[in-house]
C-alpha cells in the first residue's frame, strides 16, 4: 500500500469501504426479519454503514502493517491515509445509504400506487361488467312483453291471423331468445333479428304497416350491442304505427360513413308525443348501454320526421 496522497491507494481504499457500506446496508435491509414497532429500519441502516466504515478502514490500515513495523498510528503519512480515507467513507457511505432509501421507498410507492390504480380499474370494470348485464338483462323481458301483448290484442280481438301469429311467433322466439345474451353482435345479426320480427308484426297488421331495408354492405360487420336494431324497430311500431289509425311504414338505413356506421330507422306513425317516460324503457335502455360500452363514440338521435313521424339515428364506431 502507497501513502494517502498516492490517488491510485486512496481510490483503491475508498472503493473497498464503499463496497463494505453497500454490503452492509443490504444486509440490514432483511436482518433481522423482525423489529420493534418503534424503530425504523432505515435508521439501522444508515446506523450499520456509519460505523462499518472507520471500522473497515482501521482494519485495511493494520492488515496493510508489516510485521514488527511501525503501526500505522505512528506513522503521520499512513495515520493521515486512514483519516481521509474514513473522512471521505462517512461524508458520502450515509448519503448515499439515504439516497438509496429514499429511492426505495419512491418506487415502493409507485408500485403501491400502480396495484391500487389496477385494482381501482378491475373493480370499475366490473361494476361496468354487471351494469351492463343488468341493462341487457332488461332488454329480453321487454322485448318478450311487447310482442306478447301483440298477439294478445289478436286474440282479444277474435282475428283469424291469431292462431297462426302465435305460431310463427313461437318458432321466431325459439330461434331469437338465445341471440338476446350474447355479449356482442353484428349489425348482420341484428339483420337476422329483424326480419322476422316484421314479418311477424306485418302478418298482425298486414294492412297497416309496410317496410323496406337499405343496408350498405361495407356496414353488415360492424359489431354492435345486441338487439340494437332491434330496439329501434320494436320502438317504431309500438310508438309509432300501433298508436296511428292509419298505420305506417317504417325505412331502415344502414350506411357506412368511415370511420362510423349510422343506424337509422324512420317511420311515418304517430309522431313525438311528450311522456313521462322520456324516451322509453327501449330507448333509454340503449342509450345507456351504448354510453357505456363506447362513451361519447357512439351517439342515438331521435328526431321528428317529414312530413310525420319519428327518425330514430344510432352512429356507432367502427372498431377493428
């Protein structure tokens, strides 16, 4: 070993105490596995490293003595070496020790807030989850009431169609109801839904109700909550041609505008008529599911038609 004002020794010797400081420091960040609710842990820490480093530098300084030598105590030059060397462990080892804790600790508390905000988010999905089922839930049961109040008023009125409405009623439901839980749909699947149903309602009023489709065939795809179309129709003709003398038509459109796919659904009934209701157990009911699985992507306008009649619009994103 060189003096202390050899710079190659005093770097030597300062990195052999850093080494020891860190080695401690890491020792005391898990022994002992337990300690006194009282005390922290990073005081044992900062503790350990302060008094490894005179202790690791006098050793070095001892070790480093030859045999029937001098003691490095009696030799300025050495003694010297061994105060700096200590000087320099205990003015950076400590804030050092510091630093690294307060390092921890930060990234303990990102990880902490990172668990928080992943668990804050699978609980919001799944109330979101069990929302939506709950509206979907709701969508079956009105759907099933409304068309068998159709047929009820057939029967109550003595009609001949009565016996076989019921029937094709019968055979749609069974093909429909399992479709009515699916998670998502296409607008060709709300298609398949749709033309049978007003097939269904035009055989109840074969001379009140008429019906056309143009569908763009770019938009078919298009994934869609379930019983979308299906809501806008069934709502056309309970709102709009039953309460008309005169029946109706009902037009859907389906267009493929870029990045959207507009929905819409015209007929020439009854018109708006103010409620209590808003905009209807089926309306209000999509609303808020397509609210809540596209947020403001996905828009339902419902506006008076020309020259009578309502137009009902949902603009859905495309997604891929």
């Amino acid at each position: 070993m060189h003096g202390w004002r050899d710079p190659g020794a005093l770097f030597l010797r300062t990195t052999i105490v850093g080494l020891v400081a860190a080695g401690a420091f890491t020792f005391f960040e898990v022994r002992p596995r337990t300690l006194p609710p009282w005390f922290q842990r990073w005081v044992l820490q900062v503790a350990a490293v302060g008094l490894c480093i005179p202790i690791t530098t006098l050793m070095m300084y001892v070790l480093s003595t030859p045999r029937g030598g001098v003691p490095f105590w009696a030799d300025t030059s050495r003694m010297n070496g061994w105060m700096m060397v200590t000087f320099l462990g205990l003015l950076i080892a400590p804030w050092t020790a510091l630093a690294a804790i307060v390092r921890q600790k930060e990234a303990f508390a990102r990880e902490q807030k990172l668990a928080f905000a992943l668990e804050r988010s699978e609980l919001e999905r799944e109330a979101l989850d069990g929302r939506l089922h709950l509206l979907q839930a709701q969508v079956a049961p009105h759907f099933l009431f409304n068309t068998l109040a159709n047929v009820q008023e057939l029967v109550d009125s003595g009609s001949p169609h009565a016996s076989a409405v019921l029937r094709s009623l019968v055979v749609y439901l069974r093909a429909a109801v399992p479709l009515l839980n699916e998670p998502a749909a296409t607008i060709e699947r709300e298609l398949q839904l749709v033309r049978p149903y007003l097939e269904l309602m035009q055989m109840r009023m074969p001379d009140r109700l008429q019906y056309a489709m143009k569908v763009d065939p770019r938009a078919v795809t298009t994934r869609c909550p379930p019983t979308t179309l299906l809501t806008l129709v069934e709502n056309a003709i309970r709102h709009g041609i039953d309460p008309s003398e005169e029946g109706g038509r009902i037009d859907i459109e389906i267009e493929h505008r870029g990045v959207h796919c507009l929905v819409r659904v015209i007929d020439t009934g009854a018109g708006l008529r103010e409620s209590v209701h808003g905009l209807g157990t089926g309306l209000t009911t999509l609303r808020e599911r397509l609210r809540m699985i596209y947020g403001d992507e996905a828009q339902l306008r419902l506006t008076n038609a020309a020259p009578h009649g309502v137009s009902v619009e949902v603009e859905l994103p495309i997604r891929t």
